[in-house]
C-alpha cells in the first residue's frame, strides 16, 4: 500500500513539473523567465557583449586582412548585443530590427 501512495506522488509531481512543456507558442514569458532573464542572463550578456567587443577590436587586423570582418563583428559583437539589449524580457531569441520605409 505504501508504494501505491509513493507512485501517486511521482505522477502527480511528475505532472505538474512537465505542464509547461504543453503552453501554446504564442504565450508570452512568465513572471519566472522574466526574473531569471533579468537577474541573471542580462548581466551575463552584457559581459559578454563588452568581452567580444574587445575580442573584435583585437582580431580586427586578422579579420581585414582575411576579408571576413563583417562576420567577426556579426559574431562577436552584434549577435551578443542584440541578444542583451533587443530582445524582449524572457523572450528566447531576439527580433530583428525593422526597417523604416
């Protein structure tokens, strides 16, 4: 008897933990990704958005004479910074800027 209780249990925390995996892709990001997005990851990106800077300015001669600046950049610079400072709080990835007409 006492297993049948344990296994209740585990199936019912079991099902409570996964129940975010069933939200609609349109749902926008919890209070709980917020937070996370913005005590821990914002700061992270930011370090790293100043750290690939300086690793740009650094390789810039090796990117010019190789021809491929534009993916340094792209790579080591913007897709940090974008990622930091253009995506919306708790969103996965970041939007791109739209062009004005």
């Amino acid at each position: 008897m006492k297993h049948i209780g344990r296994i209740a249990l585990f199936l019912t925390l079991a099902s409570a933990l996964s129940a975010p995996v069933f939200a609609a892709p349109e749902d926008g990001p919890t209070a709980l990704a917020m937070t996370g997005d913005l005590v821990v990851a914002r700061p992270i990106g930011a370090v790293v958005t100043v750290v690939g800077a300086v690793a740009f300015v650094v390789s810039l001669p090796f990117s010019a004479a190789g021809g491929n600046v534009g993916q340094a950049a792209e790579t080591l610079l913007i897709g940090p910074a974008r990622a930091t400072f253009l995506r919306c709080l708790g969103c996965k990835t970041s939007r791109k800027r739209q062009k004005s007409r």
